[in-house]
C-alpha cells in the first residue's frame, strides 16, 4: 500500500482526496493544512486520524510515500524544496510556480535530490480530449496544420476561487495554463508566441481575457483564447473547445462533449462525453474524472519508474509558453518561446 500525504484542504483538494480513496493501493496516511479549521473538516470528512497544521513536522513524523500538494502557488516553492529534502516524491498542483525561474529552480531541486516529481495538470487527461488525440494519433484527419482551442466563460469563478480575483496575474496563469498545455499535447512545442490581455471586469485585479497565437515551428498554428467575461446562455464552463485542422480532415470538439470528424466524403458525430463518478458534479465531472486519471497515471509512474507525462520538465515547456504570454502581452510584440 502507498502511503501519501496531502498539504493544502481547500476547494479543489477534495477532489483529490475522492480520486486516491478511489485508487487500489493507495491510502491518504496523512494530511496537511495551517488552516486548523480546514484541516479538521477534512480529516472528518475522509476519515484521516494524522493531521499536521505544520508540513515539515508532517514529513519528519510520518513515513511517506509521496506527497501532493494542493495549496495555492505562493507556497508551492518551499513545499516541493521540503518534500525534495525528504527524498519524498511529490505532486504539485499547477501553476507550479509564480515565476519560470522559480519552476526551473524547483525542477533542478528534485533532479538533484533523485525524486520523481508531476506537475497535477490534469486538463490534457480530460476523456474529451484524450478523445480528440487518439483520433490524430489514428490518422483521421493525417496531418494537423492549424487548431483553435477556446475556453470562453461568464461562470463566477471567483466564488469558489477568490484569490482569483486579487492577484496581478489572473487567466493566463491559472486557466490558460491548461489550455496552453492542451495546445501542446495535440499540436506540439511551440517555439513562437503573439499575446494580447484585456481585463473587462473592474472588480479584479488582473487580466480576464487572453487572446494568444502560437507558431509550431514553420508546420503549424494555434489560437488559444481564453475569458472570464463573457456572458453566454448555456455556458459551457469548464469545458475547453477545440477545432484541428489537418491535411485530409477537420475535428472539432464542441459544447455538450461532441467530437466531429469529418473530411470530404463523411461526416461522423462521437459522444465524448466524460463519465459522471459517484463523488462527481456537474459542471466540474469531466475536470474531476481527470483528477483519478492523473494520479492514477502517478501510481503507474511510480511503480513502473517511468516519467510522468506531465512531470516537472515536461511542465516547463508550459510555463515557457506562459512566461512568453505575459513577456508578449506587455512588449505588444510576438516574442520567442525560451527553450
Ligand atoms: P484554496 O485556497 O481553496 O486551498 C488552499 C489551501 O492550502 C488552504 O486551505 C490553505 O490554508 C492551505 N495552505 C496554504 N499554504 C499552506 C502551507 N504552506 N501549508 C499547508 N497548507 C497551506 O485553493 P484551491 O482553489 O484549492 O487551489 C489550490 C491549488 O489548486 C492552486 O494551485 C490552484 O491553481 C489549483 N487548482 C487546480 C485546479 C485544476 O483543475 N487542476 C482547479 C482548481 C484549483
Ligand atoms: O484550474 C483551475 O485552477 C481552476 C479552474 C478550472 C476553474 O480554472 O481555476
């Protein structure tokens, strides 16, 4: 049986802690949180007996496996230098860190301390998308040239998520930072990057919208545009909407978690459509179901000592694209992504 510990009980922490209870050969021996209230809320509602308010008497006193951390970004440098430390393989929720150099730093870190480390970025393991992948990868539409990938909102995330609304650096960083990492698991590295920011709503501090062109090398060209500030009827928050097109067909992931593919001759309509788990909520099931497909992946990774999909490394090709967003947004050019 793994043994893991959880630091950090807030919103989105829950999710996680159905998703291990939910995976053979893995318990949540422990958990962590500075907040006592949270903290005991928590263990109540998972039943977890060892609760920390302090992660560093948590690494000393308890015997781990792995840790995940689930707190928000400012503390996620010195919990993954703490976890490295402890030679304890960790998680980390995303974004990884509030500067790429951090990120980088925190990478080395775990390199030189010979532990396995995953970014928890888990959009690219939502079923919908790992859909529309395998029908690239099969060949369907041969080879893709362009793709829009959308995540257009009015859904109060604010609600939930209040920090949200306070930090100098709002979409991009938070949720265009999945859609980004999207952009690389259908079409490949970027190596180019135009961005434009606009903050639409006034109660908030940082930008709302992002608008973001990509070059893949000279073989292909994506949008990623993304915003908080849009009303839409039937809003289709969380989901993430995408549009590939290839030399011999066209893709399309549309609202309601239907995949079109179609060339000159057919067109075929899949349901692909996530399924609702027993601890699940609509809007958030698809979200939640790639919550227990990514650390299912991180049970596997861990006993076969292959390197996530989504490991720290990996991440860092993310975040460049992240950090070129923000470098173009504000130099109002198109700029390189750092390698
Ligand atoms: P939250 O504020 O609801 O919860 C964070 C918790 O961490 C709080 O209870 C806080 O007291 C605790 N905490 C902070 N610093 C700590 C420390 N040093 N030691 C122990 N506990 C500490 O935040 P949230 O909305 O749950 O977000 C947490 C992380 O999850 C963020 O990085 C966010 O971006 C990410 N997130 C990811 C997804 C996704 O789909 N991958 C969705 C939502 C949030
Ligand atoms: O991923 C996140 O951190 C969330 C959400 C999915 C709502 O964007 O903020």
């Amino acid at each position: 049986m793994l043994r893991g510990g959880l630091i950090g009980c807030g919103f989105f922490a829950a999710n996680q802690l159905h998703a291990w209870h939910d995976i053979d050969g893995v318990e949540i021996a422990a958990i962590c949180d500075t907040d006592p209230a949270r903290l005991a809320a928590t263990g109540d509602q998972f039943d977890i007996a060892a609760r920390y308010t302090d992660a560093a008497a948590m690494l000393t006193t308890e015997r781990l496996d792995f840790v995940d951390i689930a707190t928000t970004p400012p503390s996620h440098r010195a919990l993954v230098e703490l976890a490295a430390r402890h030679r304890v393989p960790v998680i980390c929720q995303k974004p990884l860190a509030a500067t790429f150099a951090d990120a980088r730093s925190m990478v080395a870190t775990c390199d030189a301390a010979g532990v396995a480390m995953m970014v928890h970025e888990n959009f690219r393991w939502q079923a919908p998308i790992r859909a529309l992948r395998a029908a690239i990868d099969a060949g369907e539409i041969g080879t893709p040239f362009f793709a829009r990938l959308t995540f257009r909102s009015g859904f109060d995330v604010y609600a939930a998520q209040p920090y949200l609304a306070e930090g100098e650096r709002f979409i991009i960083e938070d949720l265009g930072i999945h859609v980004l990492d999207i952009a690389r698991f259908v079409m490949g590295e970027a190596t180019t990057l135009f961005c434009r920011t606009q903050r639409v709503n006034p109660a908030i501090r940082g930008e709302d919208v992002a608008t973001i062109l990509l070059g893949h090398g000279d073989h292909a060209t994506s949008i990623v545009d993304c915003s908080y500030a849009t009303p839409i009827h039937d809003d289709p928050f969380p989901q993430t909407l995408i549009e590939v097109d290839g030399d011999r067909g066209r893709l399309r992931l549309e609202a309601g978690y239907r995949l079109t593919v179609e060339n000159r001759e057919r067109i075929v309509t899949r349901d692909v459509a996530p399924p609702l788990l027993p601890w699940a909520e609509k809007p958030w099931h698809g979200i939640q179901e790639s919550v227990a497909a990514i650390q299912r992946h991180w049970v596997e990774c861990l006993a076969t000592g292959r390197e996530p999909a989504t490991s720290g490394h990996d991440n860092l090709r993310t975040l460049a694209l992240v950090d070129a967003a923000y470098r173009s947004a504000a130099e109002g050019r198109a700029v390189d992504v750092e390698r």
